[in-house]
C-alpha cells in the first residue's frame, strides 16, 4: 500500500512541472494586427459637383478575422477634385480624378476618383425676343448646370434656328431677317432650350380689293386676308383668313395690288410681276385662264415699276415707262384698240 501512494505522487508532481521541475506555462494568444482593407467600392464617379458616395471599409486580421472596433483614417490625394471625411464620406469638388486612400495600421486600400461634370440643364438669358426691323440682333446666353444646380464651366453648346424669321450664330447670337417667328434651340449634352422669335416689321402699303385685302411690310413680306374662293390670298388653298397669312414663294415685294374681281398681283424688289387667284379672263398674265392658289410670273419678260388691277384685268407701268395690259376687255379696258380678252401683257395704245 505504502509504494502505491510513493508512485501516485511522483507521477503528480513530473505532470507539474519541467526537467526543473517548474510549472508548464499556457501559449499566449497573439494580439489582432490589421493585415488587410476591402473597401465598398474601388472606383466612384460623379457628374455633378457636391455630389456624395459614400466608402465603408472592412479590416481584417492575420487570422483574417474582421476587426469590427479598427480604426480607419481617409486621405484623398486632391482636395481640389474630391474630399473625403473621416467617415468615408467622399464629395465631388471639381473636374479632374482624385484617390480616395483607407489606412487601419500598416494596411490600406484605394479607391479612384472621377468628376466629370454633365449637363441636366440648360436655361437661355432670355427665352422670348421680339424685332421690329430687320438686322436687328440680340446676344443670348446659355447657363449649363449639373444635376445639383451647379455651374457647368467651359460646357460646350451649339444653337440653331427654324422658322425662317431669324438666324443663330454659333455663339448664340440672333438676328431678324425676315418677318414672321422662328425658334432658336440651344443645346449640350442631353440638356436644351428654346426661345421664340418674332419679327414685325409693321406694314409699308396696304391694297383693298372687293371682299379681300393685301399689305407688304417694311421688310418686303406680303400678307393678304379676306375671301379665297379663288386662291386670291397666294398661300395655296381656298380657306377664307380673317387674319393676314403670308404670301407663298419666299419672294420679297415691292408693292401689292388687290384686285376687285378676286385676284391679286405684286410686283418683287427686283421688279418681275407675280399674280394669283381669279383667272378666268387672262387677269393674271401667264398666258391661261386657269386659276392660281400661288403667284405665277405675268409673262413677257418686263421689268415693272407699278401695277393696279380692276375687276378682271390688270394695267402696269415698267421702269421703261411702258404700259401694258391684260385680262378681260370687253368695254376696251386694255387700251389696245379690241375688245379682245388677252392673257398676257399687250401694249397699251400711245396717248393722242
């Protein structure tokens, strides 16, 4: 019994202790370092200035555990371009490319950074523009700015004009041409703007004819309104104006005459005749008696300082001081010793 006890209590104090017979102390467990940094995102991009993204990062250990309580510092490279807070909140500052840097010990991770500024809207400096003579121009300006009412600085936008009115430069600057409107658009990227156009240059003659009337502008427009049964007004139907509509061809007239009968003749800048509407008699000169919803030249080649109409015929005087005539002459009304129709221009008989 006695070496039993002996052997238990040498085999209790050789489990205690080293060769020193000291006691065996536990392995430490080693103290988390930061080895490694994931960021949310390795690249963010802006198109507007003041713009935020915000970058989280996750810390991990040697043992690649995730340091939940790690602290992270953020450092951008160019405040100029883009700030970052100590949260990892990043802002966009202006154009350019920055890197957005998270530091936990001696790890860290990057990010890239690119403001790009793009165009959400556009607004004109005025968006409704008014001319009373011709030639007349107004400077318009376009302010570009991004998503979050920023300016876009250096935005490049390009202009155009429709309607005939007006023209646009490439810098925005318009100028009246001819009476009636047009529409000015000014354009970047995916933002525009408009502004109306009105050209009036306000009437230079008018002419009255029986149930219809015509005027010219002082920029050489012609308007008639009134009755169109038979294509009097020159603007290619038969629909009755009870407001001026302009006259078709693009032409720019001298002066205008409205004809009792139903129809209309207008004499260019350049000095050739045009007529339209009520034909029946050769009124209009083209050398037929088919009615016209447009101006057609009056043939034989003259060159006219002035015209008036009656009923159904026509008179003119050229810049030679020559008259002629044409359209009905049944009472001699042409002057050239008949009482035949004629449906071009005759030569009016020499004065006793």
């Amino acid at each position: 019994m006695k070496k039993t006890v002996a052997f238990s209590a040498l085999l209790f104090l050789a489990s205690c202790g080293g060769d020193d017979g000291s006691p065996t102390s536990p392995t430490p467990t080693p103290t988390p370092v930061a080895t490694s940094i994931t960021l949310s995102a390795t690249s963010v991009s802006f198109a507007s200035l003041g713009e935020t993204a915000q970058l989280s990062a996750t810390v991990k250990d040697q043992n690649g555990a995730t340091m939940a309580s790690a602290t992270v510092t953020w450092t951008t490279s160019d405040e100029a371009v883009a700030t970052v807070a100590s949260t990892g909140l990043v802002t966009s500052v202006a154009d350019g490319t920055a890197t957005i840097t998270a530091t936990s010990g001696s790890a860290s991770a990057t990010a890239s950074v690119t403001v790009a500024q793009a165009a959400a809207n556009l607004v004109l400096s005025d968006p409704i523009l008014t001319f009373t003579s011709l030639s007349a121009t107004t400077q318009l300006t376009a302010t570009v700015t991004d998503a979050n009412d920023e300016v876009v600085d250096g935005a490049t936008v390009t202009w155009a004009a429709t309607g005939g009115a007006a023209t646009v430069s490439s810098t925005g600057l318009v100028t009246s041409v001819a009476d009636g409107t047009a529409t000015i658009t000014a354009t970047s990227g995916s933002a525009s703007a408009t502004a109306s156009v009105t050209v009036a240059t306000g009437w230079a003659s008018i002419s009255t004819g029986a149930f219809h009337s015509g005027g010219i502008t002082a920029s050489g427009a012609a308007y008639v309104w009134g009755l169109n049964t038979y294509g009097q007004l020159g603007e290619g139907t038969t629909t009755n104006r009870t407001t001026p509509v302009l006259v078709s061809g693009g032409h720019t007239w001298a002066s205008i005459s409205a004809g009792y009968g139903g129809h209309t003749v207008g004499i260019t800048t350049s000095g050739a005749a045009y007529a339209w509407g009520h034909n029946g008699y050769g009124q209009l000169g083209d050398g037929t008696t088919t009615n016209r919803m447009n101006p057609v030249l009056v043939s034989g080649g003259h060159t006219w300082a002035s015209i008036s109409t009656g009923a159904y015929h026509s008179v003119g005087i050229t810049t030679s001081g020559v008259a002629y005539a044409w359209g009905r002459n049944g009472s001699g009304q042409l002057g050239d010793g008949t009482t035949t129709n004629r449906t071009t221009p005759v030569l009016v008989s020499p004065r006793p």
